[in-house]
C-alpha cells in the first residue's frame, strides 16, 4: 500500500485492553497473545487507532527512508496499481 506510516506497537508499555482493536476503520488489528497486531500489507497509516490507546503504547512509525511521495495523483495512482496488482 503506498503509504508513509504504519502503526507500532510499544509492547512494554501495551495493557492488552483491545481498544486499539475496536478503533481501527480497517479492521486489520487482531489480538495475538494480549497483544495488537496490524496486518502491515493493509494498513494505511491513518493513526485512528493512535488516540483510542489510553497506555499510549500506539504509535505511528514512517514506513521507509527512501519513499518517494507521489508526484500528483495520477502517480500515486499508478503505484497502488502496481502495489496491489503487480502491474
């Protein structure tokens, strides 16, 4: 997905309370041994998950060093493309 941030997890400070879980608009938070996981490949970076944690063990983190922000729309567009159907 061509996006800039994903979310972490701190799991020393993590409580396990799942709110995290119930935040996110995608979906893509499990639970795995009272701890969240995201499934990177789906998640967008909107930090909507970020607030609902009360420990403040969510973050967000920037994806990677070398990504290149899209030139203008048609750009971006063309990266999802190739992202998601391997164009």
């Amino acid at each position: 997905m061509a996006t800039y941030f994903l979310r972490a997890t701190d799991t020393d400070a993590c409580e396990g309370c799942g709110t995290c879980v119930d935040s996110c608009p995608l979906e893509i938070i499990t639970m795995k041994d009272d701890y969240p996981v995201v499934d990177e490949s789906m998640c967008i970076g909107c930090g909507v998950c970020i607030p609902s944690c009360q420990s403040g063990a969510a973050k967000l983190k920037r994806k990677e060093e070398g990504l290149v922000p899209p030139f203008n729309f048609k750009d971006l567009h063309h990266r999802l493309l190739k992202e998601t159907w391997h164009f």
